[in-house]
C-alpha cells in the first residue's frame, strides 16, 4: 500500500480557475520525493490536500490507505509537517512547544528530542517571539520528526536560510530518513538541495504535473536542444515535436527541452531546424527547471 495516493486531483481558488487540474501521485515507503514548480503552480495546495488541510472539489486522497478529512487523528499522527510560513505561539518557551506535543503523539521519542536540542544549540528555555525566522523553524523540525513520523511533509522549509543553515537541516533530514526509512514530500526552489537529497522529481506547471520520474532518468532523458538563427516558424516547429517540454526564443536563439534519448531527439528534428545547426546536450536540474519555467510546450 502506498503511503501516500493522490488521484484526479482537481483544486480551484477562483471559479474556472484550476490551481490543481487532475493530479495523480504516489509515494511509497523510503521515497523522497522532489517537488518542483515556479510561485503559484500548486505546490502548496498539493501538500495541504495531502495532508487534509483542504478539500479536493475533484478526485480522491489517501493517507495510508485512509481520508485525512475523514481520520484527521489517525492520518496526521504519522506524518510530520514543516512550512515556511508556519507559525508557533510566540509567548511561548521550546519546551513549553515540546511539551505540548509531546502529549499529542505517542510515539514522540525524549532522545530524539534531547539530541536535536543540542545539535541545534537550544537549552529549550528560549521564547519562540525572541528566536530568528531560521531558529523558529529549526524548532519547526524537531517538533516533526521527533515523533517518527512515516511521512514527512516539508514545504520550502530551507527558505531564507543561509548556505550552511540549509545544509545543517538537509543532514538532520537525510539523517532521519536513513534511521527511520520514512518517505519525505519537500518543496524547494533550491536545486542543490533538490539534487542532494531527491531521488525522484515531480514537477508541476500552472497546476498540472509534467514530470514524475527518478532524478537519475530525468538527468539521461532530458535533452536541451538550441539553435542559432531561430524564427517563430522554427518555435512552433519545435513545440510540434514528439516529448517536447517546453521551447523558447531568447535573443535569437532557439531553446527547447525535449524527452528522450539523444538518438531519439536527433531523428525528431525537422529538416527546417536542421538547416540552423542544433546542438544536443544534457541539462541541469536548475537549467531545466528554468527552461519549463521560461518556455511553454
């Protein structure tokens, strides 16, 4: 059984207005899963609806086989929750927050918690009003996984965090999963991130998924073409073309991301894009997440 199994999802804001439009995922036990997509493609709905915190108008969401708005208690007990915007009660201490979740979840672990209280330099007598925007989250982060969560749910839980910041929270996540073999959901627009601890991507764009693959089929079969002398003649070529991603003209030059091997990508191109010299190359994660950001199919 999947721990987590979205189907048909279909989410609007504004009447005809989809912000989620018929969104299938699953995830397995140990996965971490990569969740791209530009400001408002639906990140954060999807991971809302996941955890039961919105309502779907369309299609269906299970939870460890169940309806988080149907067993809130029983769902969201195993599975843990860090967002960028989320908010502790500011008048109170760390170990006040701990305790108080600590009643919440059964399976909540003393050693754990002792563990990252050190490691985050917190004596747990500090007021969470007084704390930084990165302190509060990293008290954020002990009070998800230190229950042992099967999921973990993280949406851009890095964000404004320096560099060794980041990385000090991807070790205690990275860490988490190896002991625990949880599956993890995060959002990011960090692609560093995304390459270090992802081994699968799904990729939303205007509320749809473009792509749900392992990272490592992603890095072989995305193929960035460009080409010199490009007309929108040659643009609306390209978009023709079978497994294209997304294509663009950026100072005259012709830019696309096509799927397939580099074989395959070669023997699809017109004889009008020929006549410009493409070039096939592989792409970076960050190369390819702006191509699909800047381009469209």
């Amino acid at each position: 059984m999947s721990i987590l199994e979205l189907n048909g999802i279909l989410r609007s804001y504004e009447r005809g207005i989809p912000v989620l439009e018929n969104v299938d995922l699953s995830i397995e036990a140990g996965e971490v899963v990569g969740l791209l997509g530009e400001n408002g493609a639906g990140k954060t709905t999807l991971i809302k609806i996941a955890l039961g915190l919105l309502h779907p108008q369309e299609g269906t969401v299970r939870l460890f086989g169940k309806d988080p708005t149907v067993h809130p208690v029983a769902t969201k007990r195993r599975v843990g929750y860090v967002s960028e915007n989320q908010v502790l009660p500011p008048q109170l201490r760390i170990i006040d927050v701990l305790a108080m979740h600590r009643e919440l979840f059964s399976s909540w672990d003393e050693a754990v918690e002792l563990d990252l209280l050190d490691r985050f330099e917190f004596t747990g007598r500090e007021r969470i009003g007084k704390l930084s925007k990165g302190q509060a989250r990293r008290v954020a982060v002990i009070c998800a996984i230190t229950h042992r969560p099967e999921l973990l749910l993280l949406d851009e839980p890095a964000g404004g965090f320096d560099p060794a910041a980041r990385r000090e929270f991807l070790e205690v996540a990275l860490q988490f999963l190896a002991n625990e073999g949880s599956a993890i959901l995060f959002s990011s627009h960090q692609m560093n991130d995304v390459e270090r601890i992802a081994s699968r991507i799904c990729m939303l764009r205007r509320g749809q998924k473009i792509i749900d693959q392992s990272l490592d089929s992603l890095q072989e079969s995305a193929i960035l073409v460009t080409a010199g002398g490009g007309t929108t003649a040659h643009l609306q070529s390209m978009r023709d073309i079978q497994g294209c991603l997304s294509a663009r003209l950026s100072n005259g030059e012709l830019r696309s991301v096509i799927m397939g091997s580099r074989l395959e990508v070669d023997q699809r191109l017109t004889s009008a894009i020929r006549e410009n010299e493409p070039r096939l190359s592989a792409i970076s994660l960050e190369e390819l997440f702006i191509e699909l950001v800047e381009g469209r199919p």
